[in-house]
C-alpha cells in the first residue's frame, strides 16, 4: 500500500474496535490536556454501527467532545436512512452529553440548499476565526470507493466550500466536501471487514475514485485482512 499515516490491520471487528477507541481517548485527553475541544465527524452506514455501540459502552468522558457529521440525506431525522438516527440509536441515546455539543445536519428545512447553508453556518460559527480543521473524520467506504456523499460523478477536488448538496437516484444528500475532509487533523477510513478490505485494495484506476483522493499523510487506516 501507498505511505499511509498509519495502518491498523486486526483479524476482527472487536480487535479493530478496541485499536480505535485506544487511539481515539489518546487523542481526546491530548487536547484536554492543551485545553482545548475535540472535534469528531461521524459516518453514517452500516460500517460503524458496531463501533457506535462500544463506544457507548466505554468510560469515556464526552464533556470535551462536539460531534457532527460527514454527510445525511435529505430525510427526516426520524427516517431509517437517516444518519443522524443510526448514531442516536447506536451512540447519543445512550451517553451523556450536551445537545449544544451536537452539530447534526439538520434536513428540517424548507429546501436542501438552505440544510446547506445552515450545516456550513454551524461549522464556522464553530471554528470562528480559528483554522476550520476537524480533529478527527471517520469515514466508510461504498463498494464504489464513495466517502461521505462524494461520488466518483461529484467528485471536485478544488470545491471550495464547506458543504454540499448531492443529488442521487436514491436520495438528496449534504456532505462535506473533499476540500474540508483533507483539512482535518486526522482521517480515519474504517474497512471493517475482509470484503471491504479487498474492495479498497482491488482498484486500479485509483486518480478518480473518491477514497484515495483524501490525503495520505492524514489518513490512517483501519482495516481487516
């Protein structure tokens, strides 16, 4: 494989699991200890879900912790494809933390542009006249090598805005773009089982899939084999 930051390679989900969450309450109680808030986008899919629910279970103390979120469609929050519900159900229901620490994307609005434009106006109210760099992205992967809502057909490298609409067969989407991904201090592909492992390995034409245009010096790799 190319010069990756790093590459986490287990022979199960739960070993995979357990790596994660180490690196990821390391991360978490660095900053604590500059003082400063951890910055955490989640993934939707079926991928995380396990992870979702151990990270739940863990003692981990989400006070310093914001969460928000890679992409949606646009569905109600209360819709089974909705990504903001796969993370209550599996993660927020179930730890304690502020709703003022939660930046979902919020499809409730009159059209998907201004879902936009409200997800970017929280980002930079976020950040304010700080760097807009997340501290962690977790990201899965489609079997096409999509992240996020990115696409081989939307892919834009140079899209110099902070998020998106999408527009799909089966859905609308809001995503974050590339440009924003690649800003964060550290992104985290999560291959969690063999077949997607094969999947990441198998392309060839590597330029114009979405997976392999985040930035390898970020990007560190969990994946099974």
């Amino acid at each position: 494989m190319a010069k990756y930051k790093k590459i986490f390679n287990k022979n199960s989900e739960n070993l995979l699991i357990e790596c994660f969450i180490r690196n990821f309450v390391r991360s978490v109680k660095k900053n604590e200890k500059q003082k400063k808030r951890f910055s955490f986008v989640l993934t939707g899919g079926s991928s995380p879900i396990n992870l979702y629910k151990k990270l739940a279970q863990k003692d981990i103390d989400w006070t310093n912790i914001d969460l928000f979120w890679g992409d949606e469609r646009y569905v109600s929050n209360k819709s089974k494809h909705s990504n903001y519900k796969l993370v209550y159900k599996n993660l927020l229901k179930k730890i304690k933390i502020k709703k003022k620490q939660i930046f979902f994307i919020d499809t409730n609005k009159e059209s998907i542009v201004d879902s936009v434009i409200n997800y970017e106006e929280k980002i930079k109210k976020y950040f304010r006249n700080k760097k807009r760099s997340f501290d962690l992205v977790l990201l899965g992967m489609g079997n096409d090598g999509h992240i996020a809502s990115i696409f081989k057909d939307n892919l834009n490298i140079k899209l110099n805005k902070i998020a998106t609409s999408v527009t799909r067969k089966d859905f609308q989407r809001i995503s974050l773009t590339l440009k924003v991904i690649n800003k964060a201090k550290n992104i985290c592909l999560w291959l969690n089982d063999k077949k997607k492992t094969k999947v990441f390995k198998s392309f060839k034409i590597k330029k114009k899939i979405p997976v392999f245009n985040l930035k390898k010096s970020k990007l560190s790799i969990y994946l099974i084999s």
